[in-house]
C-alpha cells in the first residue's frame, strides 16, 4: 500500500497575519512526526511566514513552497502564496491587514476544500472584528463556512474528556432566550447525534442538555424555557437513538463532575458551555465545526496579540485540532463504507 496517497491532505489557513496563528502551525510541524499522519498545506504567504519564524528565532525549519496542491512534498510543511504583495506584519496589533489577508487564506483555502483537492480545513484564529468587510458579514468561522459549505452548524468544543455544543453561538446574550426555542434545540440535538455517531463511532450516545436559567428554572421559580420549550423537546428526542437527559442546572452540573457520565453536553449559548469546557480542558481542546459536509477544526484559543512574536505561544491545542480533524475524516470514510458494505437482512419465505 502507498502510505503517501493515503495521508490526509490537511488545508491550513493562517489566521490574523499578527497574532499567534504561524507561530503555533510553525511550531506545530518543526516537529518532523507530523508528516507521518499527514500533508500539510498552509494558504498564506511565504514572505510572512518567514517573517514570523524569524521573529521567532527558528533556524531549522521553512516551509516548502508550491503553486497548488498537486505539487505538495509529503514530507514537507508546504505553503501556497495566496497573494504576491508587500504586506506589513505589525506582531501583537489589530490591524486591517490582519482581517483582509486573514481572509484571503480562508477563502483560498475554502475553495480548494470545495474542489476536493484539500481532505479537511484546519483554521488558524482570526479577529472578529478586523476580518469584517463586504465579503465577510458573518460573527465567526462557523456561520461563515455553513454559507460556504452547505449545512446545518453545531460549535462543538471537543477534548479527550469533554464534548460540548451550544445551541446559541455568537450572538449578544440578550438575544438568548428568544433565539432557544423548540425548533433550534431539536436542530442542534439532532446534528449533535448525528456527529457524535458518524465522527466519533458512539453507537448510541448519552446527551446532558443545560437549563437556560439559574438552577434549571427551579420549575418555573426563575423562568419558564424549561417547562415550556426545553423538556418537551428531551421527551421527544430520547429514543431508541440517544439517551437525551436534563435539563441540568449548569453550575452544579459541571462542579459536581456529573460531565463525566455523558458522551456531550448541550449547553443553550456560548459562555454557558465554553467557560466550563477551556476551564477544564484549555490548551488541549479543539473547535469543531459538526453538521456540515466537510470537516473543519481550529484550536480553542483566539489571536493572542499579547503574546504574539514572543516565541511563548502553546501550539498544543493547534496540533490536538489537526489530530481531530484527521480523525473525524477518517471515521467518517470508515463509517461510510460500512454503511455501503451494510447487508440487507434476509426474506424469510
């Protein structure tokens, strides 16, 4: 068998060109056992990227440069140059050139992903705020790439311990409880099942579903969204497929250690899930975008202008997103030849 061809080719994007985003895909593939798992290829800028190992103080290490994914070294990080001028670094700022060439690898790197020539995408952090323009209206990656891709998007924050999905992603938290009704949690329970069964291999998974108020509601006491939208929706969804249970209060939930007993946990927006989930797990926890027809991850932490050219950046996280997504690949191919091979039960006369 061929070990190369059957690498998974793993698009990368750059992120903010002066955040932490090079250093830790630089960091991460100074380390040669990558290659054993994987084709590398960052959308970016060669100019940049040495730049940044410069600053960096790396001696040993560059990025071997291609036109296309085609010509892409299997034993090499390679990089495609997504733009061929001049552009300023200013490590540690929030700059426009951050966002504007912060999209121009993603959605180099997009297209590619589209056209098959890429197996999945692995992002780099951007600046929500920087990356703004009128080809990006969009709160984040996610809402982003389910326009791109297709699909229905679930945020689902994964480490080797904890599962957890938001129903309510980036949107202000005064607009939560109009945004969690019936359809939206049925939708994101759903999505939630369904990757936990095709991209994790859980035959029948258990769910822990959050309250939206203090203490679950108190049945009714501080809020009403768990008698009325909530519970109606578990009594539904726990069949024969998952076991659905909840709604837990948030609080208790997570400090008495009651997140140990489920496969994932839905929480119903993003603070609610993501503080617990980086408290427990930062630096080894991966974004992941469920629901869409290709895979994409990204590392659990933002640009870090703070630390940015500093050489401190932990490229943990970064590396764990790349290992995830090369593994949902995987199963997923796995689980879709099994469901093609699947034998019909026999007539009986």
């Amino acid at each position: 068998m061929n070990v190369t061809k059957n690498k998974v080719k793993v698009g990368i994007t750059i992120g903010d060109i002066n955040g932490i985003g090079l250093e830790v895909i630089i960091k991460t593939f100074s380390n040669h056992d990558m290659f054993e798992f994987c084709t590398p290829i960052v959308y970016g800028s060669s100019k940049i990227a040495s730049y940044h190992r410069k600053a960096l103080n790396i001696n040993d290490f560059s990025f071997f440069r291609i036109n296309n994914v085609e010509d892409a070294n299997p034993k090499k990080a390679n990089i495609i140059n997504c733009w061929s001028e001049e552009v300023p670094v200013n490590l540690g700022e929030q700059t426009p050139e951050g966002g504007k060439y912060a999209l121009k690898s993603l959605q180099a790197a997009v297209k590619d992903l589209k056209e098959g020539k890429i197996d999945v995408l692995v992002t780099a952090p951007i600046n929500k705020k920087n990356i703004q323009s009128d080809e990006f209206e969009f709160p984040g990656h996610t809402e982003y790439l389910e326009k791109e891709l297709g699909g229905k998007a679930l945020m689902l924050m994964v480490s080797e311990n904890l599962k957890v999905g938001v129903v309510t992603g980036h949107i202000p938290l005064k607009d939560v409880a109009q945004k969690v009704t019936k359809e939206a949690l049925k939708e994101k329970l759903e999505i939630l099942i369904n990757s936990l069964k095709n991209d994790f291999i859980i035959e029948k998974p258990k769910i822990a579903v959050l309250g939206l108020n203090p203490h679950a509601g108190d049945k009714g006491t501080i809020g009403t969204e768990e008698l009325e939208i909530i519970n109606p929706v578990l009594e539904e969804m726990n069949t024969k497929k998952a076991i659905v249970l909840g709604p837990y209060s948030a609080d208790g939930f997570f400090g008495s250690g009651n997140y140990k007993n489920f496969d994932a946990v839905l929480a119903m927006y993003h603070d609610q899930g993501l503080i617990p989930f980086k408290s427990l797990s930062f630096g080894q926890g991966v974004n992941y975008t469920a629901g869409l027809p290709f895979v994409r991850t990204s590392p659990d932490h933002g640009t870090a202008y703070d630390i940015a050219g500093k050489s401190v950046a932990d490229e943990s996280s970064f590396r764990a997103a790349i290992f995830a997504a090369i593994d949902i690949f995987r199963n997923r191919k796995n689980e879709k030849q099994l469901q093609e091979n699947k034998l019909e039960p026999a007539k009986t006369r």
